[in-house]
C-alpha cells in the first residue's frame, strides 16, 4: 500500500485506512466479533491507520479497538495508528472545550483504548469560535507536552473551519468530508493544507454508501441507522449523511458516474481512488462493517490512477447534479 506522512505527526500511515464509527453505532447493530473481524481483516489488508471517536457507541468503538491493540500486543505485531477525537458527549458550547474537560476526555479514551498515550487527539467538530481561542490550542499544546496525546487534529464541518485550523502552528492533521460528492475542499482546503504541512484525513469518502452503487430508491435502511433518522440533519449535521445530496441526486449521479469505472473494478473503489489521487490527502478512512467490505477498501490503493479525462468527467457530474444544491453549505 501507497505510505503518506500523516502531516505533523511525523508518522507515515498506508493511504487506506479504516473509519470505525460502524463499529460503534449509528450504521445499525454490529456485534463484537464481527467488529473485531472487520479490524483484523483490514490490518491483513495492509490498513495501519484507525479513525473512532469517545461518541461512537459512546465508547463502544473505542474499546473494542482497545482489545484488537491488546492482541497485537500478545503476539508482536506493529500497532497500527490509532486517532480518536473528542468533544461531542457534551454540548456543543464553546465554554466546555477547556483545559479541564480535555484532560477528562482523553483520560476516558486512553482508558477505553488501553494505552497510555493517544497517537492523534481530534476536535470532533467543534462550534466555530473555538478554532479562534488561544487557551483551547493552550490546552491541547498542554496535552502533548506532558505526554498525553502525541499529537492533536480537527475534524471540521466546513472549508472555512478547516482553513481556520490549518493556521494553527501546532496542529498536525484536520479531517474534512471529502469525496465525487463534495469536491470544494479542493479548491482551498487542500492547497493550504499541503502549503502548512498539515495531514488530511477524508472522512464519508463513499457519501454514507451512496458511491458504493449498491443502494435504490427502493433501499430501506434501519430504524438505528442514522441514514434513516439523520437525512435531514434531525439528530447532528446533515453533512454526515450522504455528504449531505439529496438522495434521489445522488442516486442520479451514482448511475452517470457507472460507465467510467474500468472494468472489474467496483464504483467504491473507484470512488476511493478519486480520493487517493488528491496528492494532499495522508489518509481516506472508509468505514466497513465485516471483512469481506474490509478487504475490498483497501485494494484500492493498488489501483492505477485514474486519467485526466476520467477526473473531468466525475467533475462535470458534480458540477451539474451536485454544486447547485450543496456546495456553498461546507
């Protein structure tokens, strides 16, 4: 697998890694050991790098990791790097992301991990003003001076969030929406990011499933499933479910976009390598929910690159179905 450095971390992560909100809640009921199977299978695939957060499942994701990172322990294998973040089992007020709270925070996550320091701490979608306080940076600098963290991230909402973190001098990575679907990180995220040194982590990169081709307007998704509950943004942002297109759009775009994928590839892995050939981009985290959709992410990276008139058509789709009705929102 293709190796990028994963911005200020100084760390070097495989370009697919393995987002594990699935495996935490909010997709539906995964058990643990399909959990678990999932994890392995990806690491067998090559995958050394794990996204979660203290929300999924309210801690359910993280420590199911915590027990793959136990087994490898046991047998001598190399740890795969592991970011969680932080911030969203508590109001989104500005006032809560405090020195105070993030210790608390942390303590929880290196407890449900098992691991006495984080690789990669990230805001979990902060309100605005945070990205603008000096003592919130204060405090995470705090957190990697006296060996908590190793290193601190944003996963932000919007381009101008992103933008706004990337100016920080000390932030390693920002995780951003970025796939077909939501393209505008490419105009000024993405350029700024690689300008700074700052790692990027593509988070929703099959659009909630959307870019996988497997759903229609026929697909009934369960009553836990926050494709279900979360279409309109009911619950949390709108942008996280289906990256925020209309459904029956993107079931559109999803059938214009079927005749540029090369043969016996399927139109995930198409859409994932769309993401890889961002040269910005450290690290795309799909999520999977057993190993057989584990294994078949990380095989993208071994696809050849798509061509120039490939990448044109995907935008032109864009363009036309997807920029009128959601890009000036993120």
């Amino acid at each position: 697998m293709e190796i990028r450095m994963l911005g200020r971390t100084g760390r070097q992560v495989g370009i697919i890694g393995l987002g594990a909100w699935q495996l935490g809640a909010g997709w539906g009921q995964v058990d643990e050991a399909d959990a678990l199977g999932t994890l392995h299978a990806a690491l067998e695939s090559g995958v050394d790098f794990i996204d979660t957060a203290d929300e999924y499942g309210d801690g359910r994701s993280e420590q199911i990791i915590g027990k793959l990172l136990r087994s490898h322990a046991r047998t001598g294998t190399r740890k795969p790097t592991v970011a969680t973040k932080m911030g969203r089992r508590m109001a989104q007020e500005p006032e809560n992301y405090n020195a105070a709270n993030f210790r608390a925070w942390t303590d929880r996550s290196r407890r449900n991990l098992g691991v006495e320091r984080l690789d990669l701490v990230q805001l979990h979608c902060p309100p605005g003003p945070v990205y603008a306080s000096d003592e919130v940076f204060d405090a995470l600098d705090a957190l990697v001076e006296d060996g908590t963290i190793a290193a601190y991230g944003a996963s932000v909402r919007t381009c101008e969030q992103a933008l706004a973190a990337i100016r920080r001098p000390n932030l390693a990575t920002i995780q951003i929406v970025l796939n077909a679907f939501r393209a505008k990180p490419l105009e000024k995220v993405l350029p700024a990011a690689a300008g700074a040194g700052v790692g990027v982590i593509a988070r929703v990169p099959l659009a909630s499933g959307l870019l996988s081709g497997r759903y229609t307007a026929a697909t009934v998704f369960g009553a836990d499933d926050h494709r279900n509950y979360n279409r309109r943004g009911e619950v949390f942002d709108v942008g996280e479910t289906f990256s925020g297109v209309d459904y029956a759009t993107g079931l559109e775009a999803v059938e214009r976009l079927r005749p540029l994928v090369p043969e016996g590839v399927t139109l995930a892995q198409f859409a994932l390598r769309w993401i890889v050939d961002q040269e910005a981009v450290s690290v795309v985290i799909p999520g999977a929910r057993n190993a057989h959709q584990a294994h078949a992410n990380a095989a993208a990276a071994a696809l050849a690159p798509l061509d120039q008139d490939t990448h044109k058509a995907v935008q032109d789709v864009y363009d036309e179905l997807i920029r009128p009705q959601i890009h000036n929102q993120w």
